[in-house]
C-alpha cells in the first residue's frame, strides 16, 4: 500500500499582521498536491489534524478544503482519512461526512467518533470500535487498519486530569494524561493483524519533538499535555502524526512515527525547515516500511533581513522589491525610522512585516561588529556570506552540505 502523510495546513491563515492571507500559497500547495498523488500512484491519504487555522475558518478556506478533498479521492478510487487538529472545530469538520463518505473521505472529529462503513467500485471501510476502521484498497488487495486520534484535549477525551489527593503536581497530569492516551490507542492497536497494514494517526505532542514558536498553539500546558513515546503501542507499521511544524521522525519509535510538519512556512521559526509530505510504502509481507520525504516547492517563502542602517534597509528593499517572499525587517538605528522612510520601503518591497528597531550609539555598533569579526568561524562567514546574498539564513540541507565540504577537505589534506 502506497501512504501519503501530511498535516498542518492551517487554511486560512494569516500572517502576524492579519492583513496578509496565505490562501494563494496554500492554493498552490494543493495543486502540488495533487499533481504529488497522482504521480506516486497514492492510494491513501491521512491528513493529521489542524486542517483549517481556526474554529470558524474563511469561506473561501472551506471552499479550498472541499475542493482539495474532491480532487484528492479521484472519484472514489483513493481513500482520504482526516483527523481533527486542536485548531479544528470537529463538528465543523465532520459536517460534511454523508457527503464525503461517498468519495472515499473519512474524518474523525473526537475520539469518541465511529467511522461509517462503506463500499463502492475501488475501497471499502468497516467499522471496527470508536476511530478504529478498516480500509480495504481492492486494487491491491491490501487492507489497512487504521487507529485515528483526533486532538485529544481533556474535554475530548471526556476525563478529568486530577487527583484525589493532595499530591497533585504537574508530573502527575502529564502521566495521566499519556496513559489515557495511551490506554486508547491500545484498545484500538488490538485490532491490528499481521495479514493487515496497521497504521495510527493522531494529533498530540509526543515528549521530545521539537517545537516551533508562533502558530504552534497550546502545544502543551506545563508539560501537561505531553504523551510519551512508550505509550504508544509497538505493533503499528507507521505512525502518522501532526501538530509540530518541523517535520522529523518521532524519537523512541523506532523509527516508524513521524511528523509531516506544515506544508508551508507559517512563521518566523520556521523559516529554516523545509517542507515536505512523507511517502510510505508498506504491505503485510512488506515490514518494516519505506518512508521517504517528498520535498515540497516554497511558493512565497518568509525570509528575515537585518540592517545596520536606515539608509542601507531603504537601498536593499528597493533592489530586492521583485523578490517574492514575507520579508521580516529589523533595523540597527540610532533614531527612529520616519512615516516617509516607512512608505519608501512599503513601495519598493511588497510585503515587508517590520519586526524590529533597535536603537544602537555608532560606537556599540562598531563595538559589537569588530567583535563578530574576530571570533567568527569559517561556518559563521559562511552563513553571513549566504545571507548578504539571499537575504536569509542558508537552510539546514545547505549548512549541513557544507560541513561535509570543509570535511572532506580536511580529510584531503591530511591524506596529502
């Protein structure tokens, strides 16, 4: 069976000044989209979670949605399963369901919902207890069986977090918590079967992944709201999880949970991951599972310019005003930046978003700039050099090739 693994869209977001929408960009990510599922011959998609950016998403949003969906399904012949996020309003999401269902699309709002059955010419998908079902692909002859979990919030999971006694601290919200998550992916991993693709897909924090600032909300409460990795159960062939950004493999999973991270850049710490959708590749005699990473193109990335000068911030703009990214300004300045220098820099740069002006004396400048010069590393003006020229920090793929570079230059060297 051929998965694709994605999350995180965050339809109708915007950016921190609520005047720039990223709809055309997440217009453009569903085209790649797919054009991605046809290409790969995808059979299932799992969308895991944070579909839409609020409870009560645009309209143009939610016509973006359903668009994608109808897409997706391929007149029913590729089966679509997803999952409510913290920032879905599940009943909102699963409005649609006699609709979708039709088409081979199946979401799961709470985890108290059940899966419908359903048939027609290419899948089939039977109930087996609350968001645990199967789907039958009868082109290939494989059946998965998939254990979903929605964003399990203390109000979804219908429990409350606390103690009878008066020893309650943090560290014992964060064990209940995990083990009634656990708890119930357990009773739903019952079901998985070596003749079966066995697959989960929720929308929680695992402790140990690494985090994002800025659109990553309620991430977790002190710690609360954390789920260890020994809760999940062992048994399944691929973990596909969202609700972190950064796209990475799930530690203490043995290297079968994944995040798929955003599909787009949604804010300032992100702006150094790259995006992607994770392509899965598993059958019952075919353990454990291939997962390769699907690059994905950045349509209008977010890039961060920083200015020792007014002056030199108005020049760069006007030279880089036909770039097309989200362009996040700080400016090293010993007076403010004036209304007409603000509008100069507006005209010449679409989509500026000033961040930052930090007032610094002529003398703290040169101070500070002397000293970078004299402790940078060869890595430092590298990345300094990057940034002159692009405007923006290299991503990890570049300064990772360049220190297998100076590496294997070294090691050059002392063979010589």
């Amino acid at each position: 069976m051929r998965i694709l693994h994605t999350s995180d869209w965050h339809l109708g977001t915007w950016l921190d000044t609520r005047d720039k929408s990223r709809l055309p960009e997440q217009i453009t990510f569903i085209d790649e989209l797919c054009r991605i599922c046809e290409d790969e011959k995808i059979e299932l998609v799992i969308i895991a979670g944070d579909i839409f950016d609020t409870y009560v998403p645009p309209a143009e949003a939610e016509a973006l949605f359903y668009d994608a969906m109808e897409r997706l399904c391929d007149g029913g012949k590729r089966c679509i399963v997803a999952i409510a996020g913290n920032h879905d309003d599940p009943q909102r999401l699963t409005a649609a369901n006699p609709i979708l269902l039709k088409h081979g699309v199946i979401i799961i709002g709470t985890p108290n919902e059940c899966a419908c059955d359903f048939e027609n010419d290419f899948i089939s998908v039977k109930s087996l207890q609350k968001c645990c079902f199967e789907v039958h692909i009868k082109k290939s002859g494989e059946t998965a069986v998939v254990a979903a979990m929605p964003y399990p919030s203390e109000k979804r999971l219908n429990e409350r977090l606390t103690c009878d006694d008066d020893t309650f601290d943090e560290a014992t919200l964060q064990k209940n918590y995990s083990e009634k998550v656990g708890e119930l992916l357990g009773e739903m991993a019952a079901f998985f079967r070596d003749e079966t693709v066995n697959i989960i897909t929720g929308h929680f924090y695992v402790a140990g992944g690494q985090t994002s600032a800025g659109i990553e909300r309620d991430v977790s409460i002190g710690g609360g709201f954390a789920v260890s990795p020994d809760a999940i159960p062992k048994n399944a062939d691929y973990i596909a999880l969202g609700h972190l950004h950064r796209a990475q493999a799930v530690a203490g999973t043995d290297g079968r949970g994944f995040y798929s991270g955003s599909p787009i850049a949604y804010s300032l710490s992100e702006i150094n991951f790259s995006k992607c959708v994770y392509i899965v590749d598993v059958g019952c005699k075919e353990r454990p599972a291939i997962v390769n990473k699907q690059l994905l193109s950045c349509p209008k990335p977010i890039e961060e310019w920083k200015f020792n000068s007014i002056e030199e911030a108005i020049e760069f703009c006007e030279k880089n005003g036909e770039r097309n990214c989200f362009a996040y300004i700080t400016i090293y300045s010993d007076r403010p930046l004036y209304q007409n220098e603000i509008k100069a820099m507006n005209q010449a740069k679409k989509d500026i978003i000033f961040k930052d002006i930090i007032s610094l004396s002529e003398e703290e400048k040169n101070k500070n700039l002397s000293a970078e010069v004299e402790e940078k590393s060869i890595g430092e003006e590298f990345v300094d050099f990057y940034k002159s020229e692009r405007g923006t920090e290299p991503p990890e793929e570049i300064l990772r090739l360049f220190g297998e570079i100076l590496n294997f230059s070294a090691e050059e060297g002392d063979s010589e």
